[in-house]
C-alpha cells in the first residue's frame, strides 16, 4: 500500500515531529523512507557550496539513523539543488514513491502547482507540528 515513502526535510524546529510521524506510518505499513533535502541552485561559491553539502550530507545522516534505529528500513538520502516542489516531485517520481510528507511550517508560495499537480488523488494533509 505504502511501501515508499519520501521525506522531505527542511530542518526546521519541527523537522523532528514530521520525523517522527514518517516513522510511525513507516512502522504501521511497513514502508521504507528516503529522506530529501533541497539546497537553493543559485549558490556560486563553491567552497560554501561543498560546506553546505557536507553540512546537510552530515544531518541527513543522523536522520537515517535515527529512522533506522526504530527499526524501520532506509532507502536512499537525497541532496538535490533547484526549487523545492521541483525536485520532490522528480525525486518521488524516481522512486516510485506513494506518500511525500514534507516538513515545512510556511506556506508555499507555489503550493496549489506542487499539491495539486503532483499526481491525481493526490491530497494535502496537515501532521505532526
């Protein structure tokens, strides 16, 4: 049902609540979770570019164990750069994956292109803090 799940990161205060709620309906359908993160495309530096992808690699490692550490499987962690909704949306449709859950308390500005053309039946839920 759902086998694949994409999380979604910001590592905002509430990254950890939308954490956890992956974890809980990974554990209930028995489903793996790939966690993504996106950078903005537009950094030109790129000794801040590699700073920021060791730093992000760094955090997105201590979610997969956390994940893995209640006992549910991992799939792969995913830096990407570009808009957002952009790069869920390729991602989730690379892994074939069945939810997105996505941890951002501020309104999108794009939000009814990425929610609403995501996929049919596709439907915007609220969880978590």
């Amino acid at each position: 049902l759902l086998n694949k799940i994409l999380l979604a990161i910001d590592f905002r205060n509430s990254s950890e609540n939308i954490v956890n709620n992956a974890i809980g309906m990974a554990e209930v359908f028995s489903s793996e979770i790939s966690v993504i993160h996106v950078l903005e495309d537009d950094i030109k530096d790129q000794k801040v570019k590699l700073l920021l992808q060791e730093a992000v690699m760094d955090r997105l490692n201590v979610i997969k164990k956390k994940i893995e550490n209640k006992g549910v499987q991992t799939g792969k962690l995913i830096l990407e750069y570009g808009t957002f909704y952009d790069q869920i949306s390729q991602a989730a449709d690379n892994m074939n994956a069945n939810m997105i859950i996505i941890g951002s308390a501020e309104k999108l500005k794009d939000e009814t292109r990425f929610f609403h053309g995501r996929q049919e039946g596709a439907k915007r839920s609220k969880i978590g803090g």
